[in-house]
C-alpha cells in the first residue's frame, strides 16, 4: 500500500522499528512445552481466533506473571519458523502466541485466561484454545483471500512484510482457516476477535472487515452458527480511526466492538502497555461470554441393565453430534417389601450421578419370591446293586433342589495409578487369571498386560488430566467389575 501522508509514513517508521526489534532480540529457545494429546471432537473445548497487526502480535514484553499459564488454556503454533513448536500442535499458552520473538504479550493472553475463570466456575472440564495469526504493520487486505497476494506482489510493500506472510505459509488468511479446520476435529470454534486499524483505519474499514468475517465463517462452514467477530479500537489518542472501528457495531448482529478507553500507549502511540494489555483482553472476552452460542444437548436417555444394578445415562452434542457424553454408575438398593416362600417382595433401586447434567433416577421392581426351606423330600429308587447284594431292600438317593445356586464371586481393583504426564495406568486385582480393558477418554479399550495379580497398560501418549479412564475386569465364574478413574 502507497503510503502518502507524513503521518502514515510515521506510523509505518515506528511498525517497522518495532518489528526489527522483535527480531533481533528473539530468543533462540522456547520454554514451552508440547500439551498433551486432545481427544475430540470435544464439546467442552472451546477454541477461538484471533488476528490482526502488531498489538493482536503482542508488542510488550512478558513478565513473570504472564508467563505462569492456567492449566486448559493452550495455543496452536501458526508459525513456520518456531524453533520448538510444530505447527498446527497444541502448546500452553505462554507469550508469545504468534510468532516466536521476545516480545509477545498482547490481547490474547488476557482474553484467553478470563474465558477460562468464568467457564470453569461452571464447569471444570472446559478448556480454551487459541490460534493466532498477527502480522506487525498490516493493512486489512492482508487478510482478504482475494486481495492477499496483489498487497503482497506490490512494489511498493515493504519486504519484512513480505517475510512475516512467509512465517505464515505465504497466506496469513489461509493459515488461518487451515489451522481452524484442524482445530475443529478436536473442538468448536466459539469466537472470533481482531484486532487492527493502525494502518489503514479509514473510511470503509468496517465495510473491509465485515467481508473477511464472512469468508472466515463460510470457508469454516460456521455460516449459521451466530458467531461473534470482536474487533477492537486502537488506543485511545487515534480517535479517527476508532471512530471508524466503532461503525463495525452497525455491520450486523455478529460484530462488536471493544473499547480502549482509559488504556494507555507504552509511549509509542501505537501499542498498548503491558497493564493495558492485561485489561484489555478481559474485556473482549466480557463480550465473548455475553454474545457467543452455547452448546446444547440432547435429552438423557438411561439405560437400566437386566438386574437393576447399574444405570447408563448418556446424551449427544447437537453442535458435534459423534460426541456423546455419557456417564454409568452402580445403583443402591432399598428393600421394601421382603420376598417369603409364598409371594414376591419388591425394592426400590437409586442411581445418583456426579454430572449435574444427569438427574437422579429411581426404579421399583419384583424381588422374586425366595426357594422353600421345607426340607426336599426324598424319593425310593432302586439301587441295582444293592438289591443283587441284598434281594427285597430298597435305598434312597435325595433330588437337589434347583433353586440353591452357588453365591457369584466378586472382583476388585486397587492400588490404580494414572497420573497427569505419565504414559501408562498400572493396578491391582484380586484375582490372579483375569482379563483386564482399559479406555481411555473416548479411545478405543486395549487389554492391559496381566502378570500376576498386577497389571499395566503402556501409552503412547501422555495422560491428560481429567481425562476418564475406564478399567473392566472380567473372569470365568467371577462377577465382572467396571471402575471409572479420573487423571490427577
């Protein structure tokens, strides 16, 4: 883009030094380490986008604070040239988000760890995930898939531009949807936010805006799910272009705008100071929480087994209908009636379940009425041998009663272990010559290898924590037995 004013030639001076120095002083070893491996698709979660110039990039530098990440709030890598990350991998999300430098704290880490707090009051098992994509300096058609490549065959666009679109795959916009359309195997993309005007914050901005919104949803094929797009205004002293910012409010019911007022520069007049930051990224995510779509569920369905022993409560995700969230639990049992010889009895059976989500059920049914403990009478049969032994006597051999069965045997478990970072689940089973499964999530069951009274299932991954493992042990003539853990 052709740059005719001195004050956008200012503008462009100060971006550009910026973005040196995020260069020359990158670090050449992330601290990060890899997350652990997501199972999905997971309506619990919620991923969000995030895109935009140098302040969505991060353009201060973290503190101690920022870098102590809640667990369940990760990034996805977006960049090429990270020396430690692999793109489209998840990571926890220490600054930067973007692209590896030493500078980084920006929106994001702030936006991230507010949705985090307030969701999980509700429910602990929600986590937040980010894909950011940021490029220091850029117009809007940065991010237009069909304008992208004129700006940047441009003889006028500058060349660390240029090489920032390369971190990016050449495509900032379709890194973008390439990362999100991977992302969306394993969550729902809730939210979008951006955040940008400093270049080319002018009349039409909204209108520009507005249509890369539209292709992002339709390229995700989230065109009718009320997404939000949060942009927000730049500090506060570029009135002029906040201005034009606010009028995306007017664009549709979808877009929203995030105020900066009462924030402060860093003394640039471009980026936001680290305080500033660390407020700001709250308050997008304040809108988030107030405009995203919620997931919904289909109604519980339980399931009794034959014996009335164990329910099965289960329900599906009407956003990610292949997950169903499901949850069995042992019954108790209250007698009311006692079952005698001569008439049946009656019991009424309890499941009570520890997701809220499933309400507590209750059953009443026959307990059959119990043998006779009249003594069984016998019955005269000959005895050939006796009566060769002795001719003219008898002898008498008693019927068993049918109904005296043998009491079932039990199974159990102790001594399990399936620790967070670790790669296998071992235990204890009181029986030796048993068959062990254990699930893992939502992953197929494998069989433990058994030695003894011991057993271990080795991982190829790393357990993630609150991850549900589920162990069923069975044996001929033993009653089968089924515990479900959770990772700590």
């Amino acid at each position: 883009m052709k740059i005719r004013s001195k004050c956008k030639l200012a503008i462009a001076t100060l971006l550009t030094l910026c973005l040196a120095m995020t260069v020359v002083f990158a670090p050449s070893v992330s601290t990060n380490v890899k997350a652990e491996e997501l199972e999905g698709p997971d309506p619990n979660f919620h991923i969000y986008i995030a895109f935009g110039q140098s302040n969505m990039d991060g353009n201060a530098v973290p503190e101690d604070q920022d870098k102590d990440v809640p667990d369940g709030f990760l990034n996805m890598c977006s960049d090429d040239g990270h020396k430690d990350q692999t793109v489209g991998e998840w990571y926890p999300a220490v600054p930067p988000l973007s692209r590896q430098q030493d500078l980084g704290l920006g929106i994001t880490d702030y936006f991230g760890r507010r949705l985090l707090e307030v969701k999980q009051e509700t429910n602990p098992d929600i986590k937040i995930g980010v894909i950011c994509v940021a490029v220091p300096g850029c117009p809007t058609s940065m991010f237009d898939k069909d304008k992208y490549q004129e700006f940047l065959d441009a003889d006028d666009t500058a060349d660390w531009l240029i090489n920032v679109a390369k971190q990016y795959g050449g495509n900032p916009y379709g890194r973008i949807i390439e990362l999100a359309k991977k992302a969306q195997e394993q969550g729902i993309i809730k939210g979008i936010i951006y955040h940008q005007g400093e270049t080319d914050g002018n009349e039409g901005w909204a209108s520009r805006m507005k249509k890369i919104y539209e292709d992002m949803v339709t390229d995700l094929g989230l065109e009718n799910s009320n997404i939000p797009f949060i942009a927000g205004e730049c500090v506060p002293k570029m009135s002029s272009q906040n201005a034009n910012i606010r009028k995306l409010a007017d664009m549709g019911d979808n877009f929203y705008v995030a105020s900066s007022e009462g924030l402060v520069d860093k003394g640039d007049g471009l980026h936001f100071s680290p305080e500033s930051y660390r407020e700001y990224g709250p308050r997008y995510a304040d809108i988030m929480l107030e405009h995203e779509p919620q997931t919904t569920y289909s109604d519980p369905v339980y399931e009794w087994s034959a014996d009335n022993s164990t329910v099965k409560a289960s329900r599906h995700c009407n956003e990610l209908p292949s997950y169903v969230e499901e949850e069995t639990v042992n019954t108790t049992k209250e007698v009311i009636k006692e079952a005698t010889a001569t008439a049946p009895g009656s019991a009424k059976y309890t499941a009570d379940f520890k997701n809220p989500a499933f309400e507590k059920q209750t059953k009443t049914a026959e307990i059959k009425q119990v043998a006779s403990t009249t003594p069984t009478q016998t019955q005269p049969t000959t005895n050939p041998q006796a009566q060769t032994a002795n001719p003219g006597t008898t002898t008498t051999t008693p019927v068993a009663d049918a109904t005296q069965n043998a009491e079932e045997k039990t199974l159990s478990l102790s001594s399990v272990k399936c620790k967070k970072n670790t790669k296998k689940i071992t235990g204890k089973v009181s029986e030796s010559g048993v068959t062990v499964k254990i699930k893992v999530g939502k992953k197929a069951a494998k069989k433990a290898t058994v030695k003894g009274k011991k057993f271990t299932l080795k991982l190829s991954y790393k357990l993630a924590k609150k991850t549900k493992v589920v162990i069923t042990v069975t044996k001929k003539d033993f009653k089968s037995l089924k515990k479900t853990y959770t990772v700590k």
